[in-house]
C-alpha cells in the first residue's frame, strides 16, 4: 500500500511538471530530407515470366521538402503532424534486356507518435500512419519490338490514396547546446497499389503483372528549428 501511495505522488509530481509547460514550449517545427528505397516482397519468379524479370531491389532515391508540426505530449512522448511534397521511390527492370528506370513519387500527409523510452537516452521509436495520394493516371510504355525476342515494359499509374504504416528506430541530438537533430531509419508498408508494372513478351504471347504497394525504407534526418535549453536537455 504505502508503494503504491508513493508511486500515486510521483506520478501527480510529473504530471503537475508536465503542466508547467506552455503550448509554445511544447511545440516546434520540424523540417527534414531523406534517402528513400523501394522494396519488393513478392518474388517476381512467381510471374509468369518471372525467370526473365531483374529487380534491382537497391535502388536509392530521395524525400525533400518534409515539414512536421511537433507536440510533446509528456517526457516520453511526441506527436507528429506534417506533410511531405516530394518522396521519389525509384525502381528499375530489366526484361529481356530492356532497362527500365522510373522515379516517381507522391506527397503524403503523415501522423506520428515518437517514443523515448529514457528520459536521459538518445534512442527512441516512431511509429504511425502516412497518407500518400495520387492526383492523376497515366501509363508509360518502353520496349523493343525489333529484338530477336520483342518485349514490352508497362508502367501504370492510377488514382487513389494509399495509407501507409510506418515504424522506425532513431536517435536524437542537440549539439552546440541548443539545436536540435534527429536521424530516423524506418519501414513504410502501404497497403493500397497506385502503380502497377505489367511485362508482356510477344513471342509466345505472355504477360506479367507486378503490384507495387510502395514497400519502402527510409533514412531521414531532421531538424527542430526552436532552440533548447540546458534544463530541457
């Protein structure tokens, strides 16, 4: 019982600290750039041509003019409102050696929680929901019809939202004793397909379908633009 009182006081202590804060010193803006990497779990043997499909799983692209609303709900706890206008995801093929690179991307909307699980520690963890959309369709079209084996590459784009999970590991820093940086290295796993690639070889007549879900990692790099001082550091 008396254990149980003295954790009721502290709690209430932490609390009525918490409270000290003003909106202001809750908040800050956020701006951050990344590398991006799409991931493809379905194993394009699996299609029907699939022997004559090269998927460069690394293939490295770029998130640029990222901005989040940061709102320290408590010591432990972050949340995370913003939007990001350009996240590229780059893949590249090869079907009978027809090479064929698009980089594409679509803005999202994200909401975050980070959780620090030391008061003192630099570790902590992210986790959320991103909201990536597609304002327009389209499909872009290379190939060889001349080839010994003539072939086709198809990319196709459809309208639509594709809400994303997404969770990751970071580690956060204030150097010169007042700004603030973090680095986050995540998984975003989408769950709604707004690109397909469909390869077609002509002779014999076959066509292979690939969904992409917009699977992809990311390493980003953040800066908060308030100051810090000592005490909340």
């Amino acid at each position: 019982m008396r254990t149980l009182f003295l954790v009721l006081v502290l709690s209430i202590c932490n609390l009525s600290i918490a409270q000290q804060k003003t909106f202001k010193q809750r908040s800050n803006h956020v701006v951050y750039i990344g590398l991006t990497n799409s991931m493809y779990w379905n194993n394009t043997r699996k299609l029907n041509d699939g022997n004559n499909i090269i998927k460069r799983q690394f293939q490295p692209s770029i998130e640029v003019l990222g901005y989040l609303f940061s709102y320290e709900i408590n010591n432990k706890f972050e949340a995370k409102i913003g939007y990001t206008h350009f996240s590229f995801l780059a893949d590249y093929f090869s079907y009978f050696g027809n090479n064929t690179v698009y980089v594409g991307g679509n803005p999202y909307f994200s909401l975050l929680i980070d959780y620090q699980p030391f008061r003192k520690g630099k570790i902590f963890f992210s986790g959320g929901l991103k909201l990536s959309y597609s304002p327009f369709e389209d499909t872009f079209i290379a190939g060889n019809h001349s080839a010994e084996i003539p072939s086709q590459t198809r990319t196709i784009l459809t309208k639509g939202i594709n809400p994303m999970i997404s969770f990751g590991i970071g580690s956060r820093h204030i150097i010169f004793n007042k700004y603030r940086i973090e680095w986050l290295f995540s998984y975003n796993h989408g769950t709604n397909s707004l690109k397909r690639y469909e390869f077609i070889r002509f002779d014999p007549y076959i066509v292979s379908n690939l969904k992409s879900y917009n699977h992809h990692l990311s390493f980003t790099v953040r800066y908060y633009f308030k100051k810090y001082s000592q005490d909340e550091q």
